[in-house]
C-alpha cells in the first residue's frame, strides 16, 4: 500500500519493471527473502520457542545487486 511492490509481483508491481528483471536476470517470480525469524517465548511449542531461525542470502539477489 507504500507503492513499493515486490520485484516480480504481476498484480500490483510495475509492467516494465517486472519485465525488465526477467529479461536481465532470468527472474519469473517475486523477489522476497527473510534474512530471519526469531520466535518469542511460546507456551506448548517447546521446539520453536526462543528460537532463531537464518538461512543465507539467495544467490539470485547478489547477482541482482551486482
């Protein structure tokens, strides 16, 4: 609602846009990634609760930034 739409939203993103990161980058999908979750204290989810979850960043987004 910004007017900032995700890389690679054909709803509400940008035509030519989208279209110019698909013809550069090969990319068809949207472009959004978590570096982390972190879940609070959480009653009865013993193996989620206080726990960090990271992954490492896609390949796809230092080929776009570069």
């Amino acid at each position: 609602y910004l007017g900032y739409p995700v890389i690679g939203d054909m709803k509400y993103g940008k035509k030519t846009v989208n279209e110019t990161v698909k013809k550069q980058y090969g990319i068809k999908n949207q472009v959004l990634y978590c570096v982390e979750v972190v879940f609070p204290k959480l009653d009865n989810y013993d193996e989620l609760s206080m726990r960090t979850v990271s992954i490492n960043e896609p390949a796809v987004f230092s080929k776009i930034r570069n």
